[in-house]
C-alpha cells in the first residue's frame, strides 16, 4: 500500500497547486479555508452530505459489467461505473451539492459559478433551485450559443445566465469572470468552482467531495468481481478522462494507495497530439500558474494560453488539475490522449452494443478503455468512470455524422397562455 497524504498545509502537491491570488481575494480564500476545515471531518456535514448523495442525487451510483463488449474485443473485462445516472447527467453534482452545503453554513445566499459545456451551471442552478440561493452563472458568450439548450435549463431552473465576451469567449474567460465577481462580493457570494482547479483549498476539497465515486467502487468492484466467480480483488485499471480533473481525481483517489491498480487519465487529442488542435495539457503542456494555481498548462513560448480544441466542451480547457500534474511527475498516474474520431466511435459503440448514450467526454475514456482491453487477458478488469450521460451532445454528434437533426419544428412558437416565461423571479 502506497502512504499518500497530499496536499500539504498550503495547498501543495509537490511544486504544483499552491495559492496566487490577488490581495483583494486573500480574506474569501482564508475564509473558505477555515471553513472546509472546519467541516470537513464535522458527522453532521458528512451525514447530510451522504443523506442528499442518497436521496437527491441517486447514490450509489451502480457497477455495470460491459459484457458484451468485453467478449468482442477478446481481452480485460471492462466495467463501467454509471455516474451518468445521477441526477443532473454527470458526476459534477456531487461537487456542487458539497460547496452548497458550506455556503449555507457560511451564511452566503448567493453562488456564482463558471461554466463551459453548461453541465456544471446546470448542476449548480439544480442545488441553487433546491436550496433557495441566487445562482448567478459565468459563460462565455461562444459557449452560450453553442450549448443554448444546457443556458434554457439553467434559466428554468432560476439561474442568471451572464455571457461573457472577452478573450477567446470560453471556459477559461468564464472562469476570470467569475473570480472577477468574486472579489466584488466577497460578503455575500460563495464561488462554486467546478472542476479541481483554482487556488488551494479547491482541488483539495472538490476532489474530497468526489471520491465518493472511488469509495463506492471499492467496495463494489470486489463485490461484482466475486459474485462472478472472479478472485476478491480491485481491478488492474482505472480510466477516466480529464479535462480539469474532476471526475478522473474522484475515481482515482481512493485507489493510490493500490498499487497493483493502474490509474489512467485520458485527455482528449482532438485531431492528434502533434496536429496542435487538442486539449492536452498534461501530454503537450508546461509548468505554468493558470487560475490560481501551479500546474500544466498549454501556453506559447511567452507564456500566452493557447487554444484549445476538442468535440467535447468539457474536456476543453487548458490546463488541468494541480493533483494530476503531480500524479504524472510522480509515476502513479498515466496520461494517455483519444481522438476525436476515436471518442466518436467508442461513443457509437456504447450506443449500440451496449444501450448506453454516453457523454462525450466519457467516450474518450471509454475509446482507451477498448484499445487496453486488447492488450490484457480475459482475467483481468478495467473499471472506467463513465462520467455523464450524451443526451447534451446528440446534436453535435448528428453535426459530425452529418445528419440533420430536427428539435420538433412543429412546436417552434406554439405558446402556452399564462405560464410562466423562463428567467421569471417569483
Ligand atoms: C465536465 C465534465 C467532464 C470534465 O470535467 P472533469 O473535471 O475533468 O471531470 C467530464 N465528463 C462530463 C460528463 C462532464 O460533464
């Protein structure tokens, strides 16, 4: 068993992570920090934590052996753990539902948050809605158009949808606007950071609150491996993608201390590592200080943020989380690339073989999930974090496939007399 106790009390793992804000953050930051530890251990803010986990959201979420595949390809078992059934599509509520919890008991009545795909504002404005807190959500003004049926959900849902229109108009720009708003309202405003990035204590405490995921999985993949007749044990891998590192840190957490188990994260190439059109920070970026914190980042010889590209929205980002730059420097983590054409193709395949429309994102670790199981025996298992369902992405998909796609036609402009107009303020 691996000893692993990262990061260190300022938010270090290794030279990665730390803290740079400016002077006007400093008090919201050391706030937030005491306030996570105060509650990070506390019964109470556990026990309701897994009390929503349990009945708002879904969990345990269930273990579900990809059979059919696995006797296709001929090699490892591959398993897949459905975070794509929690409420909401994805695992990023289980994150959200965490960071409500603490600005609740920080007396703040108003979140705000950044969004790219709009699966995290989403979230955010679903808790925010429960909850009974202003959500306000940072989106950059391409995204807004790209993503409008994820912008008409958080308008449903009561959230204040702001498109931001500087920089390149995306995540990252949102990301600034949100920390922007930040600093104006300290007082009253808790910012929900998505992803594991930002300054210290967010990667700590996002990727607490997601290893959850890894919890369940070990207790449950000896469980599912012994009722098939297979030896008690974990599996020799774990896949996840990773854009910031959320959903692969919730995953891999709980098994670093396996060191018989692989932990493989898998960025998304694009168009290929080499094309220059991917976002894959960790494969082709350097050290550098992106949202707070040190970590990999992909920038030009004088330090500017380069373009990102991928199909998927929320594998697009630049950088990444600073616990995953230290996992790769260190050795206990992996960080492979998938195509585009290879997400596309493992996002046909789940489709039809197994019944199951995955986000896009997942598809990337599901495409290298088929690739390994080639190359390993049929005795051996593959857990991968099946990170969100598609159902966001089946126009983009229909776009790559070059079918047209109708959104029902006939209803365009057909109005229901006295409902409510979405954006409403009771
Ligand atoms: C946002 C998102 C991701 C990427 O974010 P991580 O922080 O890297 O997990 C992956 N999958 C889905 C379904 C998402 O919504």
């Amino acid at each position: 068993m691996i000893d692993y106790h990262q990061p260190d009390t300022s938010g270090h793992f290794g030279r990665y992570g730390g803290s740079f804000v400016s002077e006007t953050l400093t008090y919201a930051i050391n706030e937030l920090r005491e306030a996570y530890a105060r509650y990070k251990d506390d019964p109470a803010f556990l026990a309701e934590f897994h009390y929503e986990l349990a009945h708002y959201v879904g969990r345990p979420s269930p273990i579900y052996h990809a059979a059919r595949t696995s006797r296709e390809l001929g090699g490892a078992q591959i398993y897949l753990k459905r975070e794509d059934l929690n409420h909401t599509g994805a695992h990023k509520v289980n994150n959200v539902i965490g960071q409500a919890m603490l600005a609740r008991r920080m007396g703040k009545p108003r979140i705000i948050a950044e969004t790219g795909a709009g699966q995290h504002g989403v979230a955010t404005a679903t808790i925010c809605a429960r909850y009974g807190l202003e959500c306000v959500v940072y989106m950059g003004s391409e995204d807004v158009k790209r993503q409008s049926p994820n912008v008409y959900r958080m308008k449903l849902l009561g959230a204040t949808v702001v498109p931001v229109e500087s920089g390149s108009k995306t995540l990252k720009d949102a990301l600034n606007e949100a920390m922007r708003d930040w600093v104006a309202h300290v007082d009253n405003t808790f910012y929900i950071i998505g992803t594991v990035a930002g300054p210290h204590p967010y990667p700590m405490m996002v990727r607490d609150f997601q290893s959850v995921i890894g919890e369940e999985c070990l207790q449950q993949m000896p469980e599912m491996l012994a009722a098939q007749g297979i030896a008690t044990r974990q599996p020799d891998a774990v896949v996840a993608c990773v854009g910031g590192g959320s959903n692969a840190m919730g995953i891999f957490y709980p098994y670093i201390p396996f060191e018989n188990t692989r932990l493989i994260g898998v960025e998304a190439a694009g168009e290929g590592l080499d094309s220059g059109k991917h976002s894959a920070s960790l494969q082709r970026g350097s050290s550098g200080v992106l949202h707070g914190n040190r970590t990999y980042v992909l920038q030009d010889a004088n330090g500017q943020i380069t373009e990102t590209h991928s199909i998927s929205a929320g594998l697009d980002y630049p950088g990444v989380g600073p616990e995953h730059a230290w996992l790769k420097d260190t050795g206990r983590a992996e960080y492979v690339g998938a195509t585009d054409a290879e997400a596309l193709a493992a996002f046909h395949h789940l489709c039809r073989a197994e019944g199951i429309i995955p986000a896009l994102e997942s598809s990337h670790a599901m495409a290298y999930a088929m690739k390994l199981a080639k190359t390993m025996r049929p005795d051996q298992s593959i857990l991968v974090n099946l990170s969100g369902r598609g159902d966001k992405d089946i126009g983009t998909v229909a776009d790559l496939d070059g079918v047209e796609f109708y959104d029902r036609p006939s209803m365009r402009g057909h109005v229901v007399k006295g409902a409510p107009t979405a954006g409403d303020k009771a």
